[in-house]
C-alpha cells in the first residue's frame, strides 16, 4: 500500500465528516511520547527515537527545531532514526546534516524508502559528518546495548539474517524503517524493541476509517505500539512528510518517542 492510497481513502471520508473544514491542525505540533520497557540490563537506558524527517519544503523548520531541544531536553543514551530523511532530492542535504549534527549522541540510523531512491549514498554521507552510524544489515554495541539495523524493505534492501549473524546474545534494539517487517523479526526470538516509522501515523488520522484502510491494504501496524509475546513494536508517526501540511488526527502528529529501559529483576 503506498501512502497516497491512504491519504486518498481516508481524506475523502474526513472531507465529508468534517464538511469541509480545515483539515491540517495538527501538522505543527510535536508530540514527545514517553514509553517504559522491561530489559536485561544492570542499569536504566534512555533512547531517543526519530524518524522520517522529510527535510525541506514540506517539514517545518519549526518542528525540526523543537525535535531537536527535546532530543536534548531527555538526555537519552542513544539516539536512533530509522529512515526517509528527504523527499525526492538531495537540494536540502545541507540541513539534514545540520539537524543531525545538533541532536546529541551517540547516534545510530537505518535508511528508508525515499532515501534509497533518491541517492543513499550520498544520504549516508551526509549523516555520517554529522556524527551517525548508518547500520546496512548489521548490528552494533553501543554502551552495552545491542543494535540491529535493518535496511529499507520497501526497496527490498533489507538482509534479516544478515542483520542478526553477528549479534550479541542478549536483548535486542531493532530499527528498520518499515515496520512491515515486525512479523518476521519477531520471529526470530531475539528482538526485545522494534522502532520503524514510514507511515506518518496514518498522515490523515479518521477514527475506524483510516484503520480499515490501512488493513485492507496490508499495512497493520500503523502507529503506535503493538506487543508481542516477548516483543514490542513501535510505529513512530514521524517529523515530516512529502506533502506540506498533510496531517491531521490523533496519533498522525509529528512525534519523537522516548524509551525508558529498565533492568530487570534477574539482569545480571
């Protein structure tokens, strides 16, 4: 299901409930959500979650500013960003680079859809001078904690096993951008934390519509978090988007995501 689809399908019906009215209220505001999680660790971990920032005509400066002070603000042990970092060119790399470098680190990220068609090498680039770790089907340890980076199944780079082969035993932060994959990771066993982004929370957010839509298509994690047995997916609504203003409803406003991890009884 592309985005447009179900912007399409559920705009319709909002235009209609709404008769009318203005349809973008919410698409300058951040949302700063705050989660807690169980994790086989000695102490507690703060992650700092972002995603699909857009940058340039159709992302407000002003949403990029406030993700960035409250990235700071929450003091977290790691930042993550999980994909889609510009639209369709690389005319604004120039601010993407300077939004990056301002958030704090360590910083790890995963590529999207959009990134990849436009020139994720040279994406990559930019977030690497600005202090990131591109993770492309991999993992690493960041003070402790085990990362596993899966690149953009939307354009069908993305590796599973390749991404878990040298892993550490323990309990795994798993970023990918879409969030489509979730099923199959969790498969796995290993997974403790799934971040993903990719469908702005829907965008245009219709109670029951929207949801149905999204469904329908094949998309049936859209925002928000999903438990598992032993794991736990997160969907993040995201910063920006590739049509200006195109965002309406609870749980389609921009967002950054806030994880608390706290050790378990039995951590050793």
């Amino acid at each position: 299901m592309t985005r447009r689809k179900l912007i399409l399908g559920g705009g319709a019906a909002l235009v209609s409930a709404a008769g009318g009215t203005a349809l973008f209220a919410s698409h300058r505001r951040l949302r700063v959500t705050r989660h807690e999680l169980s994790w086989r660790t000695t102490r507690a971990r703060r992650i700092a979650h972002l995603t699909d920032v857009h940058v340039g005509w159709s992302t407000p400066d002003g949403i990029l500013a406030a993700a960035v002070e409250q990235a700071r603000r929450a003091r977290p042990d790691v930042v993550v960003l999980t994909g889609d970092y510009v639209n369709h060119s690389l005319l604004h790399l120039d601010r993407l680079e300077a939004f990056v470098r301002a958030l704090p680190g360590p910083k790890i990220a995963t590529l999207g859809n959009h990134d990849h068609w436009t020139d994720a090498a040279r994406i990559t680039e930019a977030l690497e001078c600005a202090g990131a770790r591109v993770l492309v089907n991999e993992a690493v340890t960041v003070d402790g904690l085990s990362i596993v980076g899966i690149d953009d199944s939307v354009t069908r780079h993305h590796d599973i096993d390749a991404a878990f082969a040298r892993a550490d035993d323990a309990d795994h932060l798993v970023l990918t951008h879409s969030p489509g994959l979730a099923d199959r990771i969790v498969e796995r066993g290993s997974a403790r934390l799934i971040l993903s982004g990719h469908t702005h929370g829907g965008q245009i957010r219709v109670p029951l519509i929207t949801e149905a839509v999204a469904r329908r298509k094949g998309m049936p994690y859209l925002s928000g978090r999903r438990d598992f047995t032993d794991a736990m997916l997160y969907v993040n609504a995201g910063l920006g988007h590739t049509r200006r203003g195109l965002r309406y409803g609870r749980g389609a406003s921009a967002e950054i995501a806030l994880f608390d991890l706290v050790p378990t009884a039995n951590a050793a």
